[in-house]
C-alpha cells in the first residue's frame, strides 16, 4: 500500500514538472508556426498579384499595370528584367540591348525594336 502512495507521489510530481514545460512549448510552436505561416516568398506574392490583376503585373518604379513578359514599362519606360534573366543573358554572350533586353546583332548600333542607341 505504501509503494502504490509513493508511486502517486512521484508521478504527481513528475506531472506538476512536465506540464507546465509542455504547455509553454506547445504555445511557443503554435506562435512560431503561425509567424512562419505568414511568411511568403516574394515569387510567390509576385504570382498572386499577377493572378489578382488579371495576368498583369506591377511596375516596380510607377506601380502601374503591364503585361508579364514586358521587358520595359509602357508608362515610365523602368527596366523590368528580373535579375536571373540578367543573369542568363550575360552567361550567353549575346547582345542585348540595354534598354528593352531584345536581341540585337554585334555590329549594331540601334535597337530595331526600341530604337535606342547602343
């Protein structure tokens, strides 16, 4: 009968040792997975305004409407490259215009598209 108190008494305590740790972790989870929930990446918030405007997406300079393989914005003339295609562009050697991104041929010294000067 004694071994069956202290056996109540042990786990009592181990229970009043526990609980509260296990509380305060459990809460602890719940706040950072929630934090971590909200967390987008920015291709994934690009996507969804893309989505919500319609197939378009914003300019980053003038916030205005254009089309998603735009190179250049129609309303303030922004660069809308993205950075990997930069990227690729110069891993390929091919000449581009700075303006518009459009192929252009060696020796040129025109766009043909935009018609700026290279």
């Amino acid at each position: 009968m004694r071994s069956v108190y202290v056996l109540i008494q042990v786990l009592g305590l181990v229970f009043l040792f526990w609980f509260p740790i296990g509380t305060l972790l459990g809460l602890i989870l719940l706040i950072w997975g929630g934090v971590g929930y909200r967390k987008e990446s920015k291709l994934i918030k690009e996507e969804k305004a893309i989505k919500k405007a319609g197939g378009r997406r914003k300019c980053p300079l003038c916030a205005e409407l254009v089309l998603p393989d735009a190179k250049v914005c129609k309303h303030c003339g922004a660069d809308l490259i993205l950075e990997a295609d930069k990227e690729v562009n110069a891993a390929t050697n091919v000449p581009r215009c700075p303006k518009c991104g459009s192929e252009v041929a060696e020796d040129a010294e025109v766009c043909i598209k935009c018609h700026a000067t290279i």
